[in-house]
C-alpha cells in the first residue's frame, strides 16, 4: 500500500495525460463515433470514453493494484479493506465533445473511504494540455512541463458587477429517480443569476468549472454544478479548497428538501456549489435553493 498521497497523485497525473492524449487525438480529427444514450442518465457514451478510460484503468492498475478503482464507462474494481478508491471520469462533457467543442476535460480523484473524503485530485484540459493537480497542500496548476502553484484564488470580487458563473444544468437530469431542477426551477435560477446581475457560461465540463474556479480570473467567480452523473463529476471541490475558494455541498431528499453535506464527501450529494469566498458561494446557494423547492 502507498504510503504518502504524494506518490499516488504522480501516478494519477500520468493517467491523466495518458487519458488526455487519446481525447486530444480525437478532437484534433474532429472525430467522435457513434454516441449512445446511457440508460442510467441519459447522457452520452462514445468509444472514445472507452479507450480513455481503458488507459487510465491499465495504468493505475499496473502501479496501485491495491487500491480500488471507480472509473465510470470500464467498471468497479472490489478490493476487501481497501482504505482509498480511484473515483475517474475519463471524458467529462461528452454531450460537449461530441458536438465538437474543446471543453472536455479528464478527472481522476482519490477517495479515503474512512475519513468520507477526497483527499486528492488531478484534472487534465485534452486541448489544451493544462492540468490542475492537488493533495490537500495547495493547488498546482502545470502547463508545457512547467508548474505554477495556485495558493489562492485570484479574482476575490463579490458576486454581480457583470461577473461570471458557471452553470451545469441538464434539463430533465434524474439522480435516484429524483429529479434535480424542474423546468420551473430551471427558469428560476436563470432569472436570479440574470438579475444579480451575473453572466452565465455553460462549457458542458464539470471539471472544467471546478478547475477554472480553482485557478482564478479576473471575474469568474463560482460555479453551480446540479448534474452530477458520479462523484468523479464534484471531486474538483478538492482543488477549489485547495486554491484558497470555498464549496457547499447538499442532498435533495424525496420531498424536495435540501440537506447540506460535506463537498469533499463526493458520494453523499446531488448539488455542488463553488466560488470565490464563502460569500459568493452563500449568494449562490441561495439561488439554488430558491430553484430547488
């Protein structure tokens, strides 16, 4: 068993790039294949989820074969006692991809099945070869071999003044047979984001809001995330902490009540919240909820 984080996340920064470089070599080719309809989310599945993910697996497997793995589209590894699993969505944002956008990205984190949290994460963008890394001491973001490390979220404005949110909603989405945002709540979030007054952006990556958010900008400032297919879709709540920012987490019950959980425990929720400071991330979550019940 490893023995320190550290090792563990240089292994899943090279899964990553292993991952990357098939995603990249597909959009370079504007290729995507064939694109079928998953019956658990209704969202979407190429062959290139599968080869992404099938070179995640093999490596993290050949390098950790005694940690337990999730990676969504190639299967559950089971290990008796494991202390920590690999959570990995080898193509975030394949409706995005699909389509022919370059907002996918690749998402490995790992989960400590005692203390209920990630303890660490790495986020890979295929286009352009960024990738934001962090094991609970800061957040390092490494571009062409070379690392800059992200202590703190740069933009620490409030909320409004034209200001940018980042926004994934998949109309219709369902966790459980629940489903998150009606078309009413839909609308009604849209209205009191457009009002505060914020811009919104939907790139169709929940790891690329969460990354983005980390790494700081001039004006963005959170990102509200209310479809999450697994938990590897929120384990960037782990950089965004890292980064300085600040996240909330909540579970939307049977009769539409939301209770608040710990966004580093990815298993537990159907919403994430993230921002700049916890001001901003309160303002949102009060739109949210206001959407929600």
């Amino acid at each position: 068993m490893f023995t320190a984080i550290d090792g563990c996340l240089k292994s899943m920064e090279e899964a990553v790039r292993r991952s990357m470089r098939i995603v990249r070599n597909y959009q370079i080719f504007g290729r995507s294949g064939s694109a079928d309809v998953k019956t658990s989310d209704s969202t979407l599945l190429t062959v290139v989820d599968s080869e992404s993910g099938a070179a995640m697996r093999d490596f993290l497997q050949e390098w950790h074969p005694d940690i337990a793995q999730g990676i969504e589209d190639v299967g559950v590894s089971e290990l008796d006692g494991s202390e920590y699993r690999i959570l990995g969505d080898p193509l975030d944002g394949t409706r995005a991809f699909v389509n022919g956008l370059a907002t996918s990205t690749v998402i490995l984190g790992l989960y400590n099945t005692r203390q209920k949290q990630v303890v660490a994460c790495v986020i890979g963008e295929p286009a352009t070869g960024r990738l934001w890394s962090s094991g609970g001491g800061g957040c390092r973001l490494t571009v062409a071999s070379e690392a800059i490390d992200v202590q703190k979220v740069v933009w620490e404005g409030a909320l409004g003044n034209q200001t940018t949110v980042l926004l994934d909603v998949n109309h219709g989405f369902t966790r459980d047979g629940r489903q998150m945002l009606r078309d009413d709540g839909v609308a009604r979030l849209f209205k009191r984001l457009t009002e505060y007054p914020a811009k919104i952006l939907m790139p169709g990556s929940n790891g690329l809001h969460q990354a983005l958010v980390a790494n700081g900008g001039e004006r963005l400032v959170g990102a509200i995330t209310t479809a999450i297919g697994g938990p590897w879709d929120v384990c960037g709540a782990r950089l965004v902490l890292d980064a300085g920012g600040a996240a909330r987490a909540f579970r939307i019950s049977d009769e539409r009540a939301l209770t608040e959980r710990d966004p580093l425990d990815v298993l537990s929720y159907d919403l994430l919240v993230v921002g700049n400071s916890n001001e901003t991330v309160d303002v949102l979550s009060g739109f949210l909820y206001n959407a929600v019940v």
